[in-house]
C-alpha cells in the first residue's frame, strides 16, 4: 500500500511538470509570435484605389483648355518637368492631386482604422544598371504599432527614347 501511494504521488509530480513546462513553451511561442514583423499584404482596394487615381482628371492642361490632364498623364508631365497652363508645375499639381484621392478615399489619422500611408512614385528605366528615379513621395501618419500593412502598386509603360516603367506603389497601415 505504501508502494502504491508513493507511486501515485510520482505520476502526480511528473503530470504537474509536463503542465509547468507546456504553459511556459506556450508563453514564450506567444511572445515570440506576437513580436514578428507585421506582414504586407496586397490589397485590391488598394491597387482600384491607385487604377481609378491614374483616370482621374485633373486641373492641368499643357497645351490648351480643355484638354486636362489624367492622372496617368500628369505623372508624366511631372516626369517629363512640364508646366500647366495655369503657371503651376506638373508635379505641385500630381501631389495636391494625389494627396486630395487618397486622403478623401482612406481617411487616414491616428485614431482611425488607417494610421498612416506611404505613396511612391518612381520611374524605372529598362537599363538595370540605372538607377531609379523618383517623381513623388507622399507620407501621412507614423508607420508605428501597425497590426497589418497592406499596399498595392500600378504600373504606367513608357514607349519613348527614355523607355521604362512608371510605378506607383501605395502602403498603408491599419491600426
């Protein structure tokens, strides 16, 4: 009898360190999980929201009133350096622009569901070997304590002497 008793309080001693040792590996896989980088996710709002932006008309004409811009267009003025008839340059007109459709569309502030936003847009030659060549930086809010980022990006293919590719690239982080 006092064999069995003894027995019994070994298994229980043992049960009681397997549940000790598997709640601390949960704590730690926890933490170490929760710390990981947050993921960037493509998003299809996203990338309508950048599709829709580029057919956007804008207030700038180059040649004549009432031939107004597209966004599409505009970024290529504003690459290209030209000029609005209304005495503005291209690229103030692509940033008030840009600025304007993606506040309006993501309402984007501290407390919202959208923290903060990044836009890039970048002219990319055809020649590797060149270097990339930015056309606007858009930043609102703090890319801080995101619990997801998402993005998307739209690509405009130039034909030209200079040949390459116009990305525009949108990241957001949600809170």
């Amino acid at each position: 009898m006092v064999k069995n008793k003894h027995a019994q309080h070994e298994i229980m001693g043992f049960v009681l360190i397997v549940v000790i040792v598997s709640v601390i590996g949960l704590v730690f896989l926890s933490l170490s999980l929760g710390r990981g980088e947050t993921n960037k996710q493509t998003s299809i709002e996203i990338s309508n929201l950048l599709e829709s932006s580029i057919y956007y008309t804008t207030d700038c004409a180059v040649s004549f009133i009432p031939q107004y811009k597209s966004g599409q267009d505009l970024i290529k003025s504003c690459w290209k350096n030209e000029k609005c008839l209304n005495e503005k340059m291209a690229c103030e007109v692509l940033e008030e622009t840009m600025r304007q459709i993606i506040e309006e569309s993501l309402n984007v502030c501290e407390d919202c569901v959208n923290k903060a936003y990044k836009l890039n847009i970048y002219h990319k030659p055809l020649d590797s070997e060149v270097q990339n060549e930015e056309i606007l930086v858009l930043e609102k809010g703090k890319f801080l304590d995101c619990s997801s980022k998402i993005g998307g990006n739209y690509l405009i293919h130039i034909s030209s002497i200079s040949a390459g590719i116009i990305n525009i690239e949108l990241e957001v982080c949600k809170k």
